[in-house]
C-alpha cells in the first residue's frame, strides 16, 4: 500500500463500510461497484481507495466479487458498527 496515515486511511474505511452498510451489501446478491464505493471520498484521498479496499479484503473485512470489480461486507453487522464509530 501507499504511504497513507493512519487517521486518513481510518477516514477511508469509514467511508466505505458506511456507504456499504447505508446501501445493504452485505452478500453476493447484493454488491457494489469499487467505483462507486470510492466517489464521496476527498479528492485528496482518492487515489488511496483501491490501496485501502484490497487490505480490507485481504483482512476479511469485504470480499471481492466479480474479479476484483465489485466489493460486498463479509463482516456481522455488530464489527461494521464497530468499524464506523
């Protein structure tokens, strides 16, 4: 990964996890784009986003689906608030 602080990178998870979580993606059913999981995030930041989803996936935190070209939750609803606060 990236040279990345760790308060940025922790913004960035947030970020992700709230927006799968806001959305309900929790299962292969129920996905989202690795794009689309990236816009919001400060313009700053963005170039760090695929850097901080593949070691959330590599932790188990999300998984990949799709061939790395779409991302859902692989956590109980408990650790993603966790997570977020």
């Amino acid at each position: 990964m990236k040279k990345l602080d760790k308060e940025s990178e922790n913004k960035i998870r947030k970020h992700i996890v709230r927006k799968l979580v806001r959305r309900d993606k929790w299962s292969k059913s129920s996905y989202m784009n690795v794009h689309d999981v990236a816009e919001g995030v400060a313009r700053h930041l963005s170039g760090y986003v695929n850097d901080v989803i593949a070691e959330m996936a590599k932790e188990g935190i999300l998984a990949y689906y799709k061939g790395k070209e779409c991302v859902y939750l692989n956590i109980s609803k408990e650790d993603a608030r966790k997570i977020i606060e």
